[in-house]
C-alpha cells in the first residue's frame, strides 16, 4: 500500500513539470509608453509578474519572462520559434534628461515608500540629493515631463508668499501639583 503523502507529492510534482492546458487569465493593465499601448502584467507561461526587460511574442500578442524565453517555453499556441520584440525600460523618457525609465519607476517607487530624500537617495549611488531634488521638481512639480501628466499645484511657490503664523493651543486647566 503506497502513502498517501508521496502519492500527493508526485501528483504536484507531475503538475508542476507537466503544467495542464487550462490555464487562468490574469488580469493585465494597459499602459502607453512612448505613444504605444503595452500590456504590462505576468508572464503567460509561469504567471510570473513583469519587470523591466520582458519577451512579447509578436505572433501570439503574449508576454514571456526572460527566464521561461530562455528555456526555450512554448505553451498553447506559442511556439518558440515565433518572431518576438524585447520590452525593455532601458530608454531615455524625457528630453533633456540622462534618466531611464528604468530609472524614474525606482525614483517613484523609492519615493512612494520612503518619503524622504535622503533614503531615496540611498538608491541612487550615483547621483546626489539636490540632482534627485531638481529632476523631480523639474519634470514632475513643475510639469515639465509630458503635457499628459497632472500638473500638481506648486505648493512651494504659494506657500513662500504666505506669512507662517504660529499658533498656541489655549490652556483649558492648570496642572495641580500632587
């Protein structure tokens, strides 16, 4: 009599290495990149999440990871032979800049998750804090990086024309000592 827990584990492992054909679709966003709509998302074969150099099959319209392209992945109707495009965020995206796109999803990213110019400096060994400062409050505060983008409102040039005043909080009740 076999056990159960190796019947189990060589039944995962055959689905593992022999994938079945149903696969789910995973929902994909739209995004425009230098004027061209691309589909950012997983990868079609391991539902591994894309980022930054990916494989789209121009025959199948899919997307595949570099490691499954490697591999040499074919699946549904994807064959590997088919003629394919590199996705890759290694691009300048704004004129006048030296930044990659590569690199403003990072400065964003670093700036959604430390919030302070020092750590989001911490990523960038090869730029100081004032060149960080200044490319984003050229190209994003000051709205010089696409006519697409919002415009934030400069906060910095309507709050230095107004007259900091400072506050006290009134005292309700004296303290007593004990």
């Amino acid at each position: 009599m076999a056990n159960t827990n190796t019947d189990l584990t060589e039944e995962d492992a055959a689905d593992l290495q022999f994938p079945k054909d149903s696969r789910p679709q995973l929902p994909t966003t739209i995004a425009t990149v230098s004027n061209k709509s691309v589909v950012l998302g997983c990868c079609s074969n391991c539902f591994n999440e894309l980022v930054l150099r990916y494989i789209v099959c121009e025959k199948c319209k899919i997307n595949i990871c570099l490691d499954c392209f490697a591999n040499g992945a074919e699946f549904g109707n994807h064959q590997n032979d088919h003629e394919y495009r590199i996705f890759s965020t290694n691009f300048l995206l704004f004129e006048n800049s030296d930044w990659t796109a590569e690199e403003e999803l990072k400065l964003l990213e670093s700036l959604l998750f430390y919030g302070n110019w020092r750590l989001v400096a911490s990523d960038f060994p090869n730029r100081t804090i004032e060149e960080i400062k200044e490319h984003y409050e050229y190209f994003y505060l000051d709205g010089n990086a696409n006519k697409n983008l919002p415009i934030p409102v400069n906060r910095l040039r309507r709050a230095s024309s107004l007259r900091l005043q400072y506050y006290r909080l009134p005292v309700f009740g004296r303290l007593q000592r004990a």
